[in-house]
C-alpha cells in the first residue's frame, strides 16, 4: 500500500498506541517524550480520568455486578432487562474509546475483548458481560496468565462456550477446545489433547440460583491428564479446581502462547504480517517476565520494526469513527446518553460494533476484512455527518469547526488545505491531491481567500469530510 502518512514518530504513536491524535494529546507526548508517555499510559491509574469517569456514570448499569443486576432485573426496575445493560456496555465502550485519557489501556481492553471474545449481546451473558469486561480492564495491562484464569472462572466465558453444563458424565468440549486453539497454543493439539482438557476443566461452573462462578467438585471428572506433554494426576475431586487452574497457567506460560500472542500484538500495532524477528524477541520478552504484558508493548513500541511501519496498517471502522471524533474535537452532550448511543448504532452499520462479533475468535484485524467498498461508504458518510454537525446532533461541536482547526486563516485556497490537511492528517497533500480538492473548490492553488469564500463557510463540512475519506485518514 502506498504510504501517505507522516513520517513524524509521534504522531505514529498516536495513531497506534490511541484511538488517534488530538491536540492535547500530541502536545503532551511531544512535552513528556515517547518513554515518559508509554510508561504513564502502562500505568493508567495515576492518570486524571474525571471526566471520563463523570461521563460513565450516564450508564449506570456497567458498573453493576451480577448480583445486583440480576436482583434489578428481579424487581422488574429495568425496561428491557439484562438488554440494557448490554446495550450500556457497547455504548460506554465508544465513549471510553473517544475521550478517556487512558486510550493504551482502552486499545488493550479491546485487543483483549477479541481474543477473549464473549459476544455482547448475547442472551447467555445477560448478567455477566459487564463483569466480564471490569475484569478484561483489570488485568489488561497485567500478566496474561491472570487475565486467562480469570477468564477461565468467568461467569460469562463458562456460559458463552457451554463450560457450565460440563459435567463428568458428559464432558463439554468446546471451552476446552478454543481455550487451547484461540486463546493460547493454537491449532497444536491431539483430539486426546482435548478430551483430557476437557475433563480436567469439569466443575468450573455457574451456580444456577445467583449467577457467580463456582467450583462444583461433585461434577468434576478424576483421574490422571496428558495435555501437550503436561501431566497432572487429578486425584481428588476436591482438588479439580486447583487442577483446572494450574493447566491454564500452564497455557499461558507455552512457548506456543508467547509466541500467539507477540504475533496477535505485533499485527495489532505494527503491521498485518510482521516482521517474524520482532515477533520472536517479543516472545522472549513474554517468556522471561512471565506473561507480563507492559514489558512486551514497551519493547514492540520501542522497535526499529514499529517505527519503520508507518502506513503499515488500516484503521478499522471503529477507529475511523473514534478517530474522527477526536480529531474534529466533538465532545459529549452535556447531559443523556443519545449522541453516544448514535455512534454505536453508526459501527453496528459497519459491522464492527464492541464486542458485538459472533464467532469465538474476535473481530479480525487486517486490511482485507475492513476495506470493501459498502464500508467505506458507511465510513463517508459519518465523516460529512460528524463534520457538519447532522447527525448524531446531540455531540457537542467546537464554537468554530474552522477556528480550532485553522485558527490563522491563511491567503490563499492551496495553503487554506495544506493547514487543514495537517491540522487532521498531520501531512500536507501530495499536490495532485490537493489540487483536487482545490477543483471540487473551483479554485487554483494561488486562489486568494477571503473570509466569506465557501471552502471556509458552506463548503468546510464537504471539505474536511474529503480529506477524512482519504488513505491519508484511513491509515491507522
């Protein structure tokens, strides 16, 4: 793919590491420089969230355990029941997305959802798919192992891949399966490999009257496992969960699953088939901090191989949409959840709502599954809708579009571009680009401008809306 994207490496990172560059966002890692900022975004607690945080607090249901939502449901108190809180969850993705200051931890959040991908909404999870999510946050910068066990005792991944109702007497095999195929060693094991699996993980489950997980050693299938050459007597039933649990640490720390998931992160942030060298000494760092995962992002950010692959990767339809509304600056209504929920329902047209893929294995992330054209054109029109103000009307707009965009106007049409060009792609065109916005103008680059000429009134809109459909925009 030809490269039309800046060389300028902090605003690679940002378009990496962030749903996309802003103002702030730039002048920040310009001030800290890159190692400052990766190691303030690797420990995003002691980052100033309020806003955000005030924010989510418009969806009240995400911050529900099962429990509580399952007693709210009870008493009738919700329209539509566990629905709404699936629905709130979706929304307050895209609004974290959009304007939390901890963007690496919602990339990671996001990365981690697909991997471990527990579909939303889905009538299996009504009630545990917000807990599942506070725990993908919990331990989304952490060891990997952790978030695996913590994944493996989830309500929600033991009911969306039919754990719960495995017993001893009838052994489910499909958490089993995928927990070997996609979340760790992948397509490595026997059939043996998965009966044993599956066996041993019998009693992680789901209590029927509240909801929670827990270990039902009445259920649990004894007897000794061989799983990829890890043995494990399984004596007791008593000791399954204990077990179960050691066999998923076991996974994690693979030599199969380090280099699963280098790869998974290196196709994420560097390209859609990457350098096999990067991904090796990736997994190596993996294997030597134990699954730790910001040691692993701090070496592939700080690469030869990440800094050479500007233009690499395409944005996907949700981080075109966030993308646009960070760098046009809009901002969420002052009260309500409308505007918000307007952009969710935009990427559920683009087939690319959170968490909303069906299959097992997560949205996937290359060019080829984001780029046909009944896409692009979705992605088009929500660039001259968001860049007009149509549609979702409710985001809050910036006083002048034009002023904080090109805050100097400048003499003449061809420079009019090229600042807003790099005010939201960080490049000037390349002339026989530019020269063609400047047609759909009627002008020629020496053109003066004035104040009242339609490219900075009737026509701004239409204008940034070109350049947003641009590959200088569509370049992650």
């Amino acid at each position: 793919m030809t490269v039309f994207t800046p060389q300028d490496p902090v605003l690679h990172l940002l378009r990496r590491a962030t749903y996309g560059p802003t103002p702030d966002g730039e002048a920040e890692l310009r001030s800290l420089g890159a190692a400052a900022w990766l190691d303030r975004q690797l420990a995003p607690a002691g980052i100033d969230d309020a806003a955000c945080t005030k924010l989510l607090a418009r969806f009240p249901l995400i911050g529900l355990d099962i429990s509580a939502l399952r007693a709210r449901v009870k008493a009738g108190t919700m329209k539509n029941g566990g629905w709404d809180a699936m629905q709130e969850l979706g929304s307050a993705a895209v609004a974290r997305a959009a304007w939390s200051k901890r963007q690496l931890l919602e990339v990671m959040v996001d990365v981690w959802s697909n991997h471990l991908n527990v579909t939303c909404p889905s009538s299996d999870v009504w009630d545990s798919r917000g807990s599942y999510d506070a725990l993908i946050r919990t331990h989304a910068l952490g060891r990997f192992a952790d978030l695996l066990k913590a994944s493996a005792t989830s309500p929600a991944m033991l009911s969306y891949l039919d754990n719960r109702s495995s017993t001893k007497a009838k052994p489910n095999e499909n958490y089993a399966r995928e927990l070997m195929e996609l979340h760790t060693v992948g397509l490595i094991y026997t059939e043996v490999d998965v009966k044993d699996a599956a066996r041993l993980l019998t009693g992680l489950t789901v209590d029927k009257a509240t909801g929670l997980y827990k270990f039902d050693a009445t259920q649990h299938a004894t007897g000794a496992v061989t799983i990829l050459g890890w043995r494990h007597d399984n004596a007791t039933a008593g000791g399954g969960e204990t077990a179960a649990l050691q066999f998923v640490e076991m996974l994690a720390q693979h030599p199969a699953t380090a280099e699963r998931v280098a790869r998974k992160l290196c196709v994420r942030f560097v390209s859609d088939d990457p350098p096999a060298a990067l991904v090796q000494r990736l997994r190596q760092v993996y294997v030597q901090q134990k699954s730790a995962i910001a040691p692993v992002l701090r070496a592939l950010f700080t690469s030869a191989e990440f800094a050479a692959s500007v233009g690499a990767k395409v944005r996907t339809p949700f981080e075109d949409l966030i993308g646009t509304v960070r760098v046009l600056g809009l901002q969420p209504e002052a009260t309500g959840t409308e505007g918000v929920r307007a952009l969710y329902n935009y990427l559920v047209a683009a087939g690319h709502a959170p968490m909303r893929w069906a299959p097992p294995n997560g949205y996937p992330d290359v060019a080829a599954a984001w780029t046909a054209p009944s896409g692009l054109l979705i992605r088009w029109n929500a660039h001259l809708n968001l860049a007009a103000g149509w549609y979702p009307k409710q985001l809050v707009r910036p006083a002048s579009m034009l002023a904080s965009l090109v805050p100097a106007l400048p003499p003449t049409h061809g420079a009019f571009v090229d600042a807003l060009a790099t005010r939201l792609v960080g490049t000037t065109l390349q002339p026989a680009h530019r020269d063609a916005l400047l047609s759909f103008l009627g002008k020629t680059p020496t053109s003066p401008l004035k104040a009242k000429d339609p490219a900075v009134t009737g026509r701004l809109p239409h204008l940034i809306a070109l350049i947003l459909d641009s590959p200088y925009f569509l370049a992650r």
